[in-house]
C-alpha cells in the first residue's frame, strides 16, 4: 500500500497537525495550557436574540445550513449541530418556542436528537414537539420556500443560520430581516459571507462557526481544539512568507515540497 | 456502550474514508484496498442509511401537515396542497420505475419536473435578484466607518465594471481590477485558510470523538 502521488506532503501535514491539535487538546485538559477565546459578538448575540423571541412570544428559527454530514462541508453541519445544543439549552431555559428546520434528510434524524436530548438535559422534556425540528425538502428552493412561509406564518423574532449555505443565504436572511427578526448566521462558504454581513445583524466569519461549540460550552477539549489552529495557521503564515520571498530569490523548494 | 459503538464507527468509517483517496494498493492483513473498502461495503451502507433518513423525514412531513389538515389548523389549505403534491409526486416517480421503458410514463414524468418543478426553484432563484438589491441598500447605508468603506469600494467596482465607469473617469476599471484582486483576494484567502484549518480541527475532534453534540450532547 503507498501514497498516490501529489498526496505525500498533505498526509505529512495532515499527521503533523493532527499532532499538534492533540497535544494542544491534551495539555488544555489536564489543565497545563491555559485557553480564552476572544470575545465573538455574534455567539453573545444568540442569548439576546432568543431573550427577545421569548418577551415577544414569538418562535426562534434556527436553520443548520443545507450540507450533509457527508463530504467536505460537514463539518459546518456538525458546527451547526454543537451550536444548536446550546440554542435548545437557551431556549428551554426561556421556555422558548423553537423551529429547527431541515433540508438533508441525514441531518434530521441528528438534529431531532440533538433538540431531544438538550431539552432532555435541561429538564423540560415536554417542550419537545414533533414540530420543533422540521424536514422541509430535500430540493435547495422548496427547502427556501418553506422557510419563508413559516417565517411569514410566524413571524418568527429571532433567526440563527450556522452553517453551509448557498444561493438560498440571502433568500433566508432577507425574509427574516422582512419579518423584524434580530438575525444571527455564519458560514464558511466564502460566496455567501457578503450575502449575510448585507442582511443580518450578527455575522460568524469562516472558521468562527468552528469555534461556536468550544466557546459557548467552554469545554477544555473544544478550547484546546481552537487554539491549536492558531499554531497551525502560524505555521502556515510563516510558510507562506517565506516561500514567498524563496520564490521571489528564484528557489522553489518550498513550491515542490507543497505538491509532492 | 450507547456513545462508544458510535464513536468506534465514526472512527473506523472516517478513516477508511479518508485514506480511500489518497492510497493505491491492498491493506497488508486484509489485502483490499481502502478504495474497495468503500465501494464494496461502506457506499452501499451510505444508500441504506440515506435511505432509512429519507423515510424518517417523510413519515415527519406528512405526520405534521396530515395534522394540520385533519385539525383545520390555519393555513391547512397550504399543509393539504403540500401532501397532495408530495403523494402525487410518490406515484408518479413509482410508475417510472415500474416502466422505464414506456416513452409516455418518462415523457410524463420529465412534463412534471419541466413544467412545475423547474419553474418554482426558478421563481424562487429569480426573487434573490430584489433581495440583493434591499440588502445592498440597507448594508451601503454610511452609518459607520466599516459601511462608509463597503460603500466606496462596492461604488468603484460597480464604475469599474460598468462602461460608464472608464467613460466617467480612465483609472475606474485599473481601480476595479486591483481592489478584487489584490485587498479582495487577500481577504478571502485569510477566510479559506482559517476555515479550512477550523473544518480540518472539527473533523479531527469527530473523529477522534471528542465532539459529541450530534449525538445529543456528553
């Protein structure tokens, strides 16, 4: 068994900062390495925003993107998933009425869990209804159009999308904003990032929807997670600098190594 | 063992998944490639598992909006066109694979995507166009230093890319050209890396299950 070509360096890499999170992860547990989040407006703002859907009596609408739990943007789903644990938690505590809605039938099942489970947590196990976490349609606009009639049906006060959208991002940033509600969302698709800082009042940029569930559950293991992405990007940053200024002084070693 | 069998199949699958791409040749002991591992085993499971997922999501849509009608809950009419469709739909796609031959039940079946299905995500696309312009007004308002800059660039890059712009003033399209390709570009390479390295990190954390919230928390 060997390595396909082209993939060497990245396997390489990819074991070096697996190494590198874990050790993190690890001295972060046993309380060695000591991590604090900056301050992220946006994750602060989900408290005030489900506060006010509860003063109102109105529902929150919190929508985990349109991926799967399979292919390169999952992990924005299971990013979604972790913040939606603590919006459930919220919302029991506030006796809020909340509306998951669902585009991939492999996310429902998750999310039913998820809701289930925190309202579970929080004690209040009847605030679990079969309306709380909705299917709507595995087809990208029916899925937008449901979203919109509920928004409308509703008139939902709090909106919170976290997680991988497309076209359908300002679509649901618009109807929510139309309908009055304080909206908070945050992706890591690049192309939809303008859509949201356009039309919500909160905006998670890339990798901040990582962070969600480390900051807003202040575990040690996510903490140590989050921070050993900082030593990686510095290491990235540092490498980038100086291929930089190797390919400037005409040597590629560095250009050869990264495609090896 | 409710929380480890899953975590113990999210490990094994997600590495096999993840060497699957990048390796050539058989796993010494099992002697098959991670590649077979997939198609063999693990892509059929995915349909099955997709599967069960899909019916689950159904038997909900239709449990809530058969409600909605049988308790005449406002809005029903909307809940009964839904599960009308949605049933319609069922037979429709049934009979196409009961006869894929027959040129009438494809032709029929391809009218329905053509003249419904397409038209409505059509319609629904086609909204995004009005919603990007009042979202461009109410973000372009110059309420703040960060809105003030958002405005005079986002006005450059519409002149730079307009004719008018090199007719108003030559450097409008030169100007355009640098602020997407150099403060832009910069920007949204800063935005991949970091969330590339934080999808990276989560994955890691799945993996190796120290995230556990999708199965409904520690």
């Amino acid at each position: 068994m060997e390595l396909v070509p082209g993939n060497i360096f990245g396997v390489w890499a990819m074991v070096v900062v697996s190494i590198c999170v874990l050790l993190v992860v690890y001295l972060t547990k046993e309380g060695k390495f000591l991590v604090k989040l900056r301050r992220i407006a946006g994750l602060e703002a989900i408290e005030e925003a489900i506060g006010r859907a509860t003063e109102m009596g109105k529902p929150v609408h919190f929508s985990p993107g349109i991926a799967d739990v399979t292919g390169d943007t999952a992990p924005q789903t299971f990013a979604a998933l972790e913040v939606l644990t603590y919006v459930t938690t919220l919302s029991a505590k506030y006796n809020a009425e909340l509306i998951v809605t669902i585009r991939m039938p492999n996310v429902f099942p998750l999310a039913q869990e998820v809701v289930r489970q925190g309202y579970l947590a929080a004690g209040k196990p009847d605030l679990f209804q079969e309306e709380t976490v909705r299917f709507l349609s595995s087809e990208q606009f029916a899925y937008i159009a449901g979203v919109l009639g509920i928004f409308t049906r509703q008139r939902v006060a709090a909106n919170l999308m976290i997680g991988a959208f497309w076209a359908e991002s300002l679509l649901m940033a618009e109807g929510g904003s139309q309908v009055g509600a304080i909206q908070v969302a945050g992706t890591a698709n690049m192309h939809q990032i303008p859509f949201f800082v356009a039309a919500c009042d909160y905006t998670l940029i890339g990798e901040e929807i990582y962070a969600g569930g480390a900051y807003l559950s202040q575990d040690k293991v996510r903490l140590g997670s989050i921070a050993s992405q900082d030593y990686v990007k510095f290491a990235l940053m540092a490498s980038i600098l100086v291929g930089a200024v190797m390919m400037t002084a005409g040597n590629d070693w560095l250009r050869v190594l990264f495609v090896k | 063992m409710r929380r480890e069998i899953p975590l113990l199949i999210t490990f094994l699958v997600g590495i096999i998944f993840l060497f699957g791409p990048i390796t050539t040749g058989n796993i010494p002991v099992l002697e098959m490639s991670f590649r077979q591992i997939v198609s063999t085993y693990l892509s059929p499971w995915t349909t099955i598992i997709t599967a069960f997922a899909i019916g689950l999501a159904s038997i909900n849509l239709l449990r809530l909006h058969g409600s909605y009608v049988a308790r005449k809950r406002s809005g029903w009419i909307n809940s009964a066109a839904l599960v009308i469709s949605m049933l319609f739909f069922t037979v429709a796609r049934i009979i196409r694979e009961l006869r894929p031959t027959d040129p009438e039940v494809v032709a029929f079946y391809g009218r329905i995507f053509d003249n419904i299905a397409a038209p409505l995500s059509g319609a629904m696309f086609a909204i995004l166009a009005f919603y990007i312009a009042s979202a461009s007004y109410r973000a372009f308002r110059a309420r703040s230093l960060e809105a003030s800059v958002l405005l005079v660039a986002a006005i450059i890059v519409m002149l730079g890319a307009a004719p008018v712009g090199a007719l108003i003033w030559d450097y409008f399209p030169s100007l355009q050209r640098w602020l997407l390709a150099v403060p832009n570009t910069a920007g949204q390479r800063a935005i991949i890396i970091g969330a590339a390295i934080g999808g990276f990190a989560t994955s890691l954390r799945i993996l190796f299950g120290l995230e556990r919230g999708y199965l409904g928390g520690d």
